[in-house]
C-alpha cells in the first residue's frame, strides 16, 4: 500500500506552522538591550522614556483575547507528514539563518521532542519523531542557531550527565535501553537550568 505524498501547499503550510510556533517562542524571550538612562535626567536634559505603547511593542507583547487554536489528532504535530520528510528537506523551509543562545537552543530542542514525538535509536524514527540530536538537526536545518551553538548546547548536556557519573555522550545516553520522553525532557530541563546560570 503506497501513501500519496501531499501538494507542496500542504507541506508549506505545515512547515510554516512550526516556524511560526518557533518564533513566537523566541519572540516571548527577553531581548538583551542596552541599559536604559536614569529616568530622572539632570534638569534641563531632553530625555524622556517612550511612551508605554511603544514599550509594550518593542517587548514583543501581544495584547488582546488569545488566538484560537485548533485540536489535532497528532498532539499539535505540523502537519503530521512534514515531520517525516528527510531532514534536509527543511532547509527549503529556512529563512536567513537567526542566531539563539545555548539556552534557547536547549528549549526549542525540548520543543521539537514535545511536538514531533521523542525517539531511543537513530535521529528519526519512520513517524518522524526525533531524538536529542535529530530535534537538533531538525534547528539547525531550519536556519535556527549554528553548530557551534549545538555543540555547546551538548557539552551543558555531557556535563549534566557526567556529574550524574553518566559516561556516555547526551547522543549515546538517550538511546540507551530503558530510557523515554520523560527522561529526555528532564535531562533537557536540567540543561536549560544550567547553561542560564
């Protein structure tokens, strides 16, 4: 039994979902700004802070009822076939490639876990679901932090490990026998702990 593949609408859609839930993660992230002059300005001085509109805009904050969403069968999944296209598929997703932190790295590799399912052998199963490293591939693919990002991302995750007295790499611990999502998750919580300290 063959499966029909979708219209390139279809996949575009889809792709754009998790691009879209991508950005609205990291535009929920504090900015890193400059520090802001002291409020009470010698007399005479011409600064005054913007007013609250603009403050509220430039912070990334939505106003107003929250969007509806719908439910789906597959736990808010893009578009459920998106997921099991090969990796470098997603490449013709990117935009220009945005940089994140380590930590950002960290939350939105426990986001693609959340979303695309968390598998214990290889980057991907057949479903699509992903391991550590294949919700990493999944990152990078679509233009999300670079490799040097990653790596460092994976040495907070070794460290974790190794103080746990885990010798293993974070890539070989999730494919161990007897681990699950939670576990992952967890080990990922842990991360995203440290590399803020």
């Amino acid at each position: 039994m063959t499966t029909a593949m979708p219209d390139a609408a279809s996949l575009d859609q889809a792709g754009q979902q998790l691009i879209a839930e991508i950005e609205r993660f990291l535009a929920t992230r504090p900015a890193k700004r400059p520090a802001i002059p002291d409020p009470k300005p010698a007399r005479g001085s011409s600064f005054e802070l913007p007013p609250v509109d603009e403050l509220i805009a430039e912070a990334g904050i939505v106003t107003g009822p929250a969007p509806r969403q719908k439910k789906t069968k597959d736990r808010g999944l893009p578009g459920g076939v998106w997921r099991m296209l090969p990796d470098w598929a997603l490449s013709a997703r990117r935009g220009p490639r945005r940089q994140v932190t380590v930590t950002e790295h960290l939350q939105l590799t426990a986001l693609v876990i959340q979303r695309y399912g968390w598998c214990g052998s290889g980057l991907r199963s057949r479903s699509g679901r992903r391991c550590i490293l294949g919700a990493q591939a999944v990152l990078y693919r679509l233009g999300y932090g670079d490799q040097d990002t990653a790596m460092a991302a994976g040495r907070v995750m070794d460290r974790i490990l190794a103080a746990r007295g885990i010798r293993a790499h974070y890539y070989e611990w999730n494919d161990h026998a007897g681990r699950d999502e939670g576990d992952v998750l967890y080990l990922l919580r842990e991360a995203i702990q440290s590399a803020g300290q």
